[in-house]
C-alpha cells in the first residue's frame, strides 16, 4: 500500500504533522509501537507534573507549619496520588489513536523499520510512502554496566503503585532531581550519584548550587563525582558499586531508578537501510527538518539531531515539517529563546545564555544576581531556596538570559521569554506595571 506520508510516532512531533497533511488531502498512515499518545502525554511531563503538584502540596503545609498552618497530618499518599495520575493518562491512548482515526489516518501499531528508501515494514507487513516522517522520541541511554537489567525507568517509575523506602537514582538531571524531591516528601530515603561534579548541567550552577542546598535539606543525599560500577541483587535488595573521591563504595536500595539520560529512540528502525543519516544526537536533518542524506524523509523532536530535547520544541518542530511537506521547503527552522523548567521543589527555571555562554561569544553584560529567601513572595511562602541571576547586555539593554529559583519560577520565566522573543530592553520591562503582590512584580528588582 503506498502513502503520501508515513508518521513514525504519534507524540508531539508526529500527531500534529499527520494531522495537516490530512486535512490537506493527503493519503496519511501513522504508527507506533506503544499506545498512542507519546511520551509526554502518558510518561513523562503530565504525569510527573501530576506527582510533583501534590509533592509541592505537602511541602508548602509543612514550610508553613507553625506559621498558621496545621502541617502535622500532612502526607503523600502514594496509593491514592497514583490513581489521580492515571486518570491523566489512561484514556490518553484510545482518545488519541480514535482522534487518528476519526481524521482519516490509517493508524497501526508496531515497531516501524526502514525496508528501503522509500518503504517501511511494520510487522511484516510493508508500506511505501512518497514521504516518511521520523518522530520517535527518546529512550533511556545505555549504560552498559552490569545489573542493568535491574534498574527501574523512569516509565515504570510512573507507575509505581506502592513506593519504596529506600531509592537511589542514577544520574542527577531532570528525571533524577525531580523524582527525587517527590519522593523525599513521600517519606522515602532518597540517594542520588552523578559522575560529573555538578548536577544540572544545562542550568546556571549558582542556582544550582542553592538548589543543592535545598535537595541536601530534604533529606536526599547527592554523590557528585562518583561513578556507578554496577548493581546486583543481594537477598532482597538492590546494592549500588560505585567509585568516587574517597574510593569504592556501595549503596543499598530497594529500588535503583535510571535518570542518566536519555537518546534518540531511533536504534532499531534500521536507518541504513533508508538511508538515513544520523549522529549520537538524532537523524541528520538541514535547515528544513529534512534529512541530510534522503529528501524523502523528514524528522522532528528528539528523534532528530536539532533543537533541544523538550515537548514544546518537538511540537514546534512538527509544525515546522508539515509546512515544509505541504509548501515545499520553505520555512528554515529558527529558534526563539526557548525556556526549561526542572520541576523540583522549588523549581528551577532558565531562558536565554548562561554566564560562560555569553562570555565566550563576546558579549558584555551586566549581571544582576541575588538571593532572594528574604524576599515577601518567597517569605510568605517559608521558601528559603530562592534566587534569581539576569543577563543584560550593556548598551542595548538586551535580556541574554534569565535564571530563577523559586516558587512560581516555571511560570515567571515565561515571562522573560516573551520579553526576549519581543525584543523588549530590561528597562522596558522594569517600567511593566504588574499585578502586585505577585511573583512577576518581583521583576523590576531583578533586572
């Protein structure tokens, strides 16, 4: 059966562009070897944002114990929040794979792999498509030590029905840092090991390091520098090896949770066979989307080797396909500033350049940094791990990049985002009259 276009995914990057060119008129099949829906929908962001609402619940009563607030009977109920969260994602799969459908998308199910440039078997069955669009998303990296086999993803994480009272993390970036506040008011004792000598990379690390501060408060022990040798079950535990600065070490657990990141989910689809060119990061695609090495086929999201690794690029991303399919390649992909958000307790939120970014591209800025405990929003809410660090460019007054820490900081810096994609000068936006007693009123003082 040959297609106008092949969608492999149905998450953000793969839905919306089998969507359009549908309702163009284009003959449209879209597959998957997991229920429909994507990552983010069913594994990821909305779940996790479900736990981290009623983690962050429990935690503002117990900041504010002694202050007005009866704290003592306040607890996580493992139980009871999981079957919260699952009335987010169970009927994500039917509703999306009918909505596919209703649209007049052919929708199959199974694991897609390249038969020639053109074509693709599902399940022993082959299709051919004038076009293929590649939207896998991600999957846990390969850490090749021994006892892998006995690590819990961050999938299977998710759908925890009783928590563990011991837990060790491996890696310490988003997965990591937020399931573990989670679980650190959940009553858990919580461990997390990183190799590297910071946590968060991607973030500023004076924020970071107050984050820290705070992680270390909650009780969660962080490792830095220690790299994980291996793990094997003994009776009825888990027990992490691991090398760091005072030498080997282990670490017992009932559980051992894989949060070292994550890579393209594009290993098995037999790339070569299409001729598909890809790096580490993704299928190898230009300016367009398209890839590198075969026209016929288009990528987006984290399967492709482009923008950052997060739902709203891959969402972004996709629309970027679907008009280069449907008009030609006309729309070069340009990202504006983009923000991430790691939603910790309280989160940590940046846009724009860090500090040694902006350095080592010439620019002069100044930088505006402080602690901001003693502040009345993070006061009234017993927060003592906020702060904040802005980037404005000397002369023009342009923002190059906003670091906060704080309550509300996933939802201020959007603030500075859209004050970046406007062109807006720091001083205009000091001059912003905003609702006041509010986060975003913190704003005049911070830039």
């Amino acid at each position: 059966m040959t297609f106008d276009l092949i969608v492999i995914g149905t998450g953000s990057a793969g839905s919306g562009v089998a969507r359009k060119c549908r309702s163009a008129g284009w003959k449209v099949a879209i597959v998957d070897s997991r229920p429909y829906g994507g990552t983010c929908a069913q594994r990821g962001c909305d779940p996790k944002k479900v736990l981290v609402g009623a983690a962050d619940a429990i935690h503002a009563a117990r900041r504010l114990a002694g202050r007005g607030v009866g704290a003592d009977g306040a607890a996580l109920r493992w139980a009871d929040l999981v079957r919260f969260e699952r009335t987010f994602t169970d009927p994500v799969a039917e509703r999306s794979e009918k909505g596919l459908a209703k649209a007049g998308i052919d929708t199959l199910h199974g694991r897609a792999r390249f038969v020639d440039r053109q074509s693709i078997g599902v399940d022993g069955r082959v299709i051919e498509g004038r076009h293929i669009h590649i939207a896998t998303g991600a999957m846990p990296v390969r850490l090749r030590i021994p006892g892998e086999e006995l690590l819990t993803t961050s999938d299977r994480f998710l759908e925890l029905e009783e928590l563990p009272r011991r837990i060790v993390f491996l890696g310490s970036g988003f997965i990591s840092f937020e399931f573990a506040h989670v679980c650190a008011i959940a009553g858990a004792q919580v461990t997390m090991i990183e190799m590297l000598d910071r946590p968060l990379a991607g973030f500023d690390p004076d924020l970071v390091s107050v984050l820290v501060e705070g992680t270390r408060e909650l009780g969660i022990e962080l490792h830095l520098q220690t790299k994980v040798q291996g793990v094997e079950r003994v009776a009825d535990r888990l027990v992490v090896s691991a090398d760091g600065p005072q030498g080997r070490r282990t670490f017992d657990a009932d559980m051992v949770v894989h949060g070292a990141g994550r890579v393209p989910e594009i290993d098995d689809l037999d790339l070569e066979k299409g001729g598909v060119e890809r790096t580490t990061r993704g299928i190898k695609v230009n300016q367009y989307l398209q890839s590198v090495s075969n026209p016929a086929v288009y990528a987006a999201g984290d399967a492709a080797d482009s923008g950052p690794m997060l739902t709203p690029v891959a969402g972004f991303e996709g629309r970027i396909v679907a008009a280069n399919l449907l008009d030609g390649n006309r729309q070069a992909v340009e990202y504006p500033a983009i923000p991430s958000v790691v939603f910790t307790l309280p989160p940590l939120a940046y846009v724009g350049l860090q500090e040694a970014d902006a350095r080592d591209k010439g620019l002069r800025f100044e930088t505006h940094f402080a602690r901001t405990d003693a502040w009345f929003s993070s006061r009234r809410l017993g927060e003592r791990w906020s702060a904040h660090k802005v980037l404005v460019e000397e002369g023009s007054g342009r923002i190059l990049g906003a670091h906060l820490l704080g309550p509300n900081s996933d939802e201020l810096v959007n603030v500075f985002s859209v004050a970046m994609c406007s062109g807006m000068t720091a001083g205009e936006l000091k001059q912003t009259i905003f609702a006041y007693p509010t986060r975003a009123s913190d704003i005049a003082y911070m830039v």
